[in-house]
C-alpha cells in the first residue's frame, strides 16, 4: 500500500514537471485528464516527462507551515521534500512560528517570488483569511493544507484527513476500555484558533456523550461539558465553551500546567483509574506525564494523534495508550495533484466540501488509523513510515 502511494507520488511529480514546463512555454497546458486522480495516472514509464530541467519548474509553488515547534509539522516538511526533491523540484517552505503576521509577511514574500499556487497551513484559521485575501487579488491559488482557512471566499481546495474520525477513534478507544460506571474521564482539546479543534472534538463528542449522559464516565474537569451532557449535537458556541476550559493551545506547557491544575482541584475518589481524551501526540505526553507523577492516580489511559516518533515510544514503553496515524505522504500527495490542476486551470477532484463560515470549500479527506502497542509494528515499521532502529523495546 505504501509502495503504491510512493508510486503515485512520483507518478503525480511527474505529471507535474509536465504540466509546469507546459505552463512556462508556448504549448497549451496539458489536459486534466493527465493530472486526475493518482489511482488512474498511467504507469510511470508512460508518464515521465522528456528531460525537463528543474529551473523550468520552480517558484510555481510555496508551501506555509505553522511552525517548526512540533515534530508534527517538521514531519510535513521532511515529506514534502522527500517528494519534490526525488523530481528534482525545488520548493520554498516558509514557517509561521506561532505567529500570524510572519505568517502573511511569509504569503507576501512568496506572492512578491511570482508563485502561482500556495499550499498552506495556517496557524489561526481566522486570523489567516486576510494573507488568504491578499493572494487571491494577486491570482494566487490557496490550498488549504490540513487545517482550513475560515471566514474568507478566498480559500480554492482543502486537503485533509478525516478529523471527525479522529476524535471519534480517540473517544472509541477510551470506551473500549472502560468498565461499570463513575469512570473519571478528563478532557482536552486543540487550539480555538484552529478549526479542526472543533472537528476532533465534535467526533469524540458524538462517541462519549451518550457514555456520559448514562454515568458510564464522569466528566472532572469541565463544568461546561457536565451541564451539556445531555445533548447529543452542540452548536459551534457550545463547544467552544468547552474548549475554552479545557483547551491546550496545542501547547505542551500549557497541556502541562492544565492538567497538574486539574490534578491539584481533584480528589483522589476523582483520580485512581483514569480515561484522558487528549488531543495529540505534544499536549498527551505533556498531560500523561502530569497524571503519572500523581500518587493518587492509579491507572490512566491517554489518547493521542499524529504517530509523532516520541509518542510511539511512549506507547512501546506503555506510557501513551494510542495515537490516531496520520500518513503524510497521502496529504502531500493529495496536496501536489491538487497543485497540478490548479495550475492547469482546473478544479482539483473533490470527494466532498467543508463550509469555512462563507463558501463550502472542495476538498479531499484521507483515513487515519488508530495505532496502540498492539498494531504499532504492523501500523509504523511493517509499513515503511519508520525505522525498527528508531524505537528502542519493540518486540
Ligand atoms: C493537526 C494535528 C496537529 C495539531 C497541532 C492540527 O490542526 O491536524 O495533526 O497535531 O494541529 O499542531
């Protein structure tokens, strides 16, 4: 399966140096065709551009990341180069750090560079409309890149994973290993700024709602989420009520500090066999280490997202309970076809659309895969998407 999608990547590059050199000369851009969806690109003999030099090619695409502070985003940018560099494309991969001025100044600067398409990931959704704005007067394309740009029309494609699944794996695993009644379950979600908080949040949600509502578990550390126990459905306030209690800011001091405050207000009846719904990898080895330094608490179960290289050592060693696998290379990938059309002037394939409060925005949205010590060799080294040497304890 992995050896196929490495295919298509260099199937899908390909294509791209095509259709990019076509761009750059006389002849008409390549059909759609060419660039549609990499189960039906030809095979790669067929498919390989005649000799195509790199300089043909680059500056057609900039790729913004949020920041360089979680290996999650560092993992994104390893991978789009793997890719690109295998076809020899050179592409400029800016950061934002956090911050969402250097974010615009870093769209600017590519606007100001002559990019035609950039692939972005923005660092506050909401915040990020205006650099969106800014490329769309300019001509620029904008891809947005696993978390959606919100309230601007702005935004051409989003490629994603399925995040509701997300949240709804997390939740599936805490209930799968819960027994009786009176379960002490503490929750914590992403940043507010990034849409996809709500989304992880609204698929646990769905799966722990009607678990709380029956005293399966008992919420201890949001006196929102008790007193909306009872309904099935909330509204984007609702659950940015909750979030707003239990947030990490995707930050690991502030997952940190959170839970050993939640730890400090909480009696030991509240404590002993633990659930934690954390939100990733970061923010659940931040808030595992706070519940194991405290006596009182005798088991925990923690979630996580992203199969981060620590996180899969802390499950090896039993010390995170799951991660939700995210496998890069098919949004890298997905991002790349979608580049190709959008160059070409074509709508990339769509599978469905997201509504970012203004327009419903095409997108594409990949699986993910729950991963505990159970099915990490299979998951994580079988596969390909690491390195047995990596890890130290696998059996
Ligand atoms: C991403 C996660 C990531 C989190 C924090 C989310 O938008 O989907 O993979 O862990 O941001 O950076």
């Amino acid at each position: 399966m992995f050896k196929k999608s490495w295919f298509v990547i260099l199937l899908v590059l390909a294509s791209l140096l095509l259709v990019l050199a076509a761009c750059g000369g006389s002849e008409p851009a390549a059909p759609a065709e060419e660039a549609a969806p990499a189960e039906e690109a030809a095979p790669a003999e067929e498919a390989a551009p005649a000799e195509v030099a790199p300089e043909a090619v680059a500056g057609k695409v900039g790729i913004i990341l949020p920041t360089k502070d979680e290996p999650r985003w560092v993992q994104d940018e390893a991978r789009f180069k793997e890719a690109l560099e295998a076809a020899g494309y050179e592409v400029e991969i800016l950061f934002s750090q956090g911050d969402s001025a250097k974010e615009k100044a870093n769209v600017e600067d590519l606007i100001t560079k002559g990019v035609k398409v950039i692939i972005f990931t923005p660092q506050d959704g909401t915040a990020a409309a205006a650099a969106a704005d800014a490329a769309k007067e300019a001509g620029v394309s904008i891809i947005s890149y696993d978390r959606l740009i919100r309230d601007t029309d702005a935004v051409d494609y989003y490629v994603t994973f399925d995040s509701l699944a997300v949240g709804a794996q997390q939740a599936q695993y805490l209930v799968d290993n819960a027994e009786g009644t009176g379960n002490p379950l503490y929750l914590y979600a992403g940043a507010a700024s990034d849409n996809n908080a709500f989304i992880f949040f609204e698929g646990a949600w769905s799966v722990l709602q009607p678990l709380i509502a029956d005293g399966t578990f008992v919420v201890k550390n949001s006196s929102e989420a008790v007193a909306l126990a009872d309904k099935a459905e909330l509204t984007r306030e609702e659950q940015a009520a909750i979030i707003g209690q239990i947030t990490t800011n995707w930050d690991f001091n502030t997952a940190k500090n959170l839970a050993e405050a939640n730890l400090t207000v909480a009696t030991a009846e509240d404590k002993g066999n633990v659930f934690i719904l954390a939100p990733n990898d970061g923010t659940a080895r931040a808030i595992a280490d706070a519940f194991a330094a405290d006596s009182d608490v005798t088991s925990y179960l923690v979630t996580g997202q992203d199969a981060e290289q620590a996180s899969v050592q802390y499950i090896i060693d039993g010390k995170q309970s799951m991660t939700v696998f995210k496998d890069v290379r098919t949004l890298v990938n997905d991002a790349i076809n979608a580049a190709i059309a959008l160059l070409q002037g074509n709508a990339p394939a769509a599978s469905g659309s997201y509504n970012n409060g203004v327009v419903d925005v095409p997108a594409i949205q990949s699986p993910v895969v729950t991963v505990d010590r159970n099915n990490v060799q299979e998951a994580l080294i079988d596969s390909g998407y690491y390195d047995a040497a990596d890890f130290t304890g696998l059996e």
